[in-house]
C-alpha cells in the first residue's frame, strides 16, 4: 500500500515538475553571463594570481573546483569578508564589499544547479586590475611628504599564521596635520602572504584621555590606518585631519599566512600633510573602548570560563559631542560578537552596529556613509556588549576545557571596539546636525528603498 502510494506521488512529481523543471532550465544562472560579473566586481580583488586568496576565481577552470565551499562561504556571509550583520543598525558603509540578496542567491543557484558554465559568447572581457606597486593618492597630492617603511618579515613555507607587531619612530620633529595616508604591503608576493596590516600611531597626547579611551593601561595610542585591499587611501573630510606630534612612532600590526613558499615582506606607510600652518578645523581621534569594564592599572578583568558563553558590557559617557566615523570590533578566537548601542541624554536607544559571526581572520573597519555617521550629543551613552562562545560549538575555538583571560596572544582574549571620533564644539555640532537634518528626507527614501 505504502509503495503504491509513494510510486504515485513519485510519478505524479516527475509529471508535475516537468514544465517547472524546464522553465528553471531557462532561468539557471551560468559562470558566463551570471557568475563571473560578480566575482570580477566582489571577488577577484582577492582571488586573483598572486595576491592574498588561496585561490584565483577569474576563470571558469579555476573557480569551479571550489564550487561547493563558495556555496558554504557565500551562503554563511563569510566571503566576501564583510560580518556586519545586515539586519541590525546602520547599513550603509563607504567600503561595503558584500554581496546583496540577489547576488547570494544567484551563486547558490549556481552551485545548485551543478555549476553550469554557459556560453562562452557571455563571458565578460577580463577585468583589467591596474598595478598596485605605486600610491594610488600620489595621482591627487603629488609624492608623499613622509614614508614610513616596517622591517621585512620572511614568512617560510610553511608556518602557522603570525601577528607581528614591531615599530619604527616617525622621525616628526613639529605638530603635523594628515590629510591624507596610504598603506600597502611592499617585497615580491608580498600581497600573498599579508592579510592585514594596520599602522597605529602611538604619541604622547595631552588630550583628556576620556576622549580616547576607558582603559587607564592605554596612554597616546591610536590607530592610524588599516590596509584593506580593494580600499587604497584614506583622504581625511573636508576641514578634517589627524595630528601627528614629535616623539610619536608607528606600531604595525601585520598577519602574515604562509603559502607554500618563502616570501618577504615590509609595509609602507604614506603620508600627506596640510601645508604648514594650515590647520584643519576638525581633529579626528582614534579611540579604543573596553568591552569591558572594571580594569585596574596592570590587570584587566576578563574572566571566560571554559565551556561557556560569557558576555560582558561596559558603558562610556562621550564627554563632548561627536560624531563617529566607523566601527570595528577586536576580539581573538573565542570571540563571536560585539555591538554598539548609543543611549541619548534624552533616553532613546539605537542599535548603532554589531558583529554577529566575529571571524578573528579579518579585522574589518566598518566605515560609515557621510550621511549615516552616528551624530551624538555629548552625554550620549554608547553601550559596548561583547561575547564569547568558550564551547565546543565555537568552529575557531583551539581549546573549549581551558579558562581563557586577558592577553596579547591569540589564544587569550581581549574585547574592544576602535572607533573613529571627530569631536565638536556645541555651535559646531548644532551646524552639522542641521545639515544631516536637511538631508533627512533623501535618507529615510533610501532606508526605504533597502
Ligand atoms: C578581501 C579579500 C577577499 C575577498 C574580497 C574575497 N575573498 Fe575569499 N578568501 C580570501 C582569503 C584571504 C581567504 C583564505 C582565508 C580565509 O578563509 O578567511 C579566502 C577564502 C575563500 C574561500 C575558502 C577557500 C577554501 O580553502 O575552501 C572561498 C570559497 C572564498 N574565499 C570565496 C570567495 C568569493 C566567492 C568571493 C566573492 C564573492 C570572495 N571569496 C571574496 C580573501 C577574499
């Protein structure tokens, strides 16, 4: 009885899906004309010979081996690297490299389909990628007023995955005003081996520390620039700058992932200066918040016990207005999210971002779109929550049985978010509340419109 009903409903499927089958036929996406538009725009800044992917996507040969594991990254928002989560806060980035919807479900359909390759006639011409060897700013500012080069570092063939952090002085003998930077990993291959490289100014300041940080263990540091491929410069907004003092010195931060060769490799820092005695209305400031709260000089309480979830929040009063520039969560491999919420003076709330899926692999800055640039009065409360999955369930996770602190290495902790803070005077943040409020109707179209 059974069977006879299962081979019915079997034929009555095979019958029934025939004409469904054959229109899918007609819409099944192809490497030729649907894939490869995609992966020249959202991949290849990557995955192309000889730069930081493990493998190249530009041809149909190359990318259809790894079909299935682009189903399991695309479909988990893994690649391309970008883990904001898009259904919480602020969703519009100056350096959104994503997929959208559409895209996702193309390449899934794709991969479902058994990757079909198409007509070659639909085959897009190569994408041309121009050479990186050279500051790309340089085209707009002329050479660099100051280049600021970290020592090589030789990755063997085979090694696990190293942060290196060493620094080199600045060589500034005044207060200078940045306007502009540039950084780019430098040697033969160099591309292959640096996954990211982050330059930190590190500089005596004399600014109340409130501003920058709420870790009494965090002096004058700053993080000036983090190299992004596909993101070559950074040009400061009109009126805007960084200040760079004597005595000041660059700490790198690089990871560098063997790939089977021996490859040697520095980074390069550019930097263009405002004339001498030009000076930007505006200072940006690079802040570091704790995640956490309750750290005495020395010893900072981070406490995650071993096979748990532990959260932890802190809470920072901004004591002057502000209007902040982008958000990046840091956290190593227990790490699984982090969000940032402001509370007004007035009492409201807003979600301004969070990670949901950390992924230690990728320190992404999130830059916020001029329009959308969180603009808050000073008193505004941001409240930092993080969260670590100290579990089994945790895929990164080396060892689930062990407690887990505070600490620089990998395989402690840390939790703080790096943000981008341009401060404002009171008559200065009514102007530039007044133009975001001028803008309000265009934004609320485009929400709208997402
Ligand atoms: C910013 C650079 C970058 C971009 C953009 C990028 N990738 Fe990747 N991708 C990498 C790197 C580096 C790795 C290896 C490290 C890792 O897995 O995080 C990787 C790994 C992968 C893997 C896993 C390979 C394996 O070993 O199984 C897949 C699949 C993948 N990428 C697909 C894509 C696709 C598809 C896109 C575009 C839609 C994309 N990536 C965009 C840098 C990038």
């Amino acid at each position: 009885m059974l069977r006879v009903s299962t081979a019915l409903t079997f034929s009555a499927l095979l019958i029934s899906s025939l004409p469904a089958a054959a229109a899918d036929n007609a819409t099944t996406p192809t490497f030729t004309k649907d894939i490869a538009p995609i992966f020249q725009q959202k991949c290849e800044s990557c995955h192309r010979p000889d730069n930081m992917a493990p493998m190249s996507l530009m041809t149909y040969e190359e990318a259809r081996p790894w079909a299935k594991s682009i189903a399991s990254r695309v479909g988990a928002r893994q690649m391309p690297p970008w883990h904001i989560d898009k259904t919480v806060g602020i969703q519009k980035f100056k350096n959104d490299r994503s997929l959208n919807d559409d895209q996702i479900e193309t390449i899934l359909a794709w991969v479902a389909a058994g990757s079909p390759k198409g007509d070659p006639k639909d085959m897009p011409a190569a994408r041309v990628w121009k050479d990186e060897s050279g500051w790309s700013m340089a085209n707009k500012f002329g050479a660099p007023d100051l280049v600021v080069k970290s020592p090589d570092y030789t990755m063997p063939p085979v090694a696990q995955d190293a942060w290196w952090r060493p620094s080199n002085a600045t060589g500034i003998t005044e207060p200078r005003w940045v306007r502009a930077i540039e950084i780019r990993p430098v040697g033969k291959n160099a591309r292959k081996i640096t996954h990211h490289a982050l330059a930190r100014l590190q500089q005596p300041e004399d600014m109340d520390p409130a501003l920058f940080t709420n870790d009494p263990n965090v002096a004058g540091d700053g993080l000036f620039m983090e190299w992004a491929v596909g993101k070559n410069g950074d040009e400061m907004r009109p009126d805007s700058g960084r200040l760079m003092l004597p005595n000041s010195k660059i700490v790198w931060e690089m990871h560098y992932h063997a790939v089977g060769e021996e490859i040697t490799a520095h980074t390069e820092l550019a930097v263009w200066f405002y004339a001498k005695g030009q000076e930007p209305k505006h200072r940006e400031v690079l802040a570091l918040f704790n995640t956490f709260s309750g750290s005495a000089p020395g010893g900072r309480s981070l406490d995650i016990q071993p096979n748990a979830v532990t959260t932890t929040e802190s809470f920072v009063t901004l004591k002057q207005n502000a209007r902040i520039e982008n958000f990046q969560a840091h956290m190593h491999m227990r790490g699984k999210g982090m969000s940032m919420e402001a509370i007004f003076p007035d009492g409201k709330r807003e979600m301004l971002s969070q990670v949901t899926d950390f992924n230690f692999n990728w320190h992404n800055m999130y830059i916020y779109d001029d329009d959308v640039a969180p603009l808050l009065p000073k008193g505004t409360i941001l409240h930092l929550l993080a969260w670590y999955d100290n579990t089994k369930a945790n895929r990164s996770n080396p060892d689930p049985d062990q407690w887990v602190g505070w600490g620089d290495r990998t395989v402690d902790e840390m939790g703080h978010a790096w943000l981008n803070i341009t401060y404002y005077n009171d008559e200065e943040f009514k102007t530039e509340t007044a133009a975001r409020a001028a803008k309000t109707v265009n934004t609320t179209a485009d929400r709208q419109q997402q």
